[in-house]
C-alpha cells in the first residue's frame, strides 16, 4: 500500500519509491503496485482498507484533519 500511495500522492517516479523502500528497482516496485490492485480487486477488506487510507491522506493534504 505504501508504494501506491507514494506513487499517487507524492508524484514520485517508481525508480524514487524503490529507492526509499529498500533499494529495489522500478520493476519490483511495479510489480507490487500491480499485485495489490490484483488483490484489492478479490479482496473487499482489503480495498476497503485502502480506500480509508486513501482517503484520510486526501484530507491531510487539503488541511481538513
């Protein structure tokens, strides 16, 4: 989840992400952003998890805590 939040949140490229994640390149990193939306897509508590995250840091970034 972290990644897919830094890659839509931070405006970041995916080379960047796996850089702060432990040093993995961009295709590992796509790789995961690729199996969390697999798994988000089986998953309902999963997205719902996602979604509520998604959202809060949406709030945070437009100062409605």
């Amino acid at each position: 989840m972290l990644m897919e939040l830094l890659y839509r949140f931070c405006k970041i490229s995916q080379p960047e992400i796996g850089r702060l994640v432990g040093g993995i390149n961009y295709s590992a990193v796509s790789r995961a952003r690729s199996r969390l939306r697999s798994r988000m897509e089986r998953e309902p508590e999963l997205r719902k998890r996602f979604d509520e995250l998604r959202d809060r840091l949406q709030k945070v970034s437009r100062g409605k805590i």
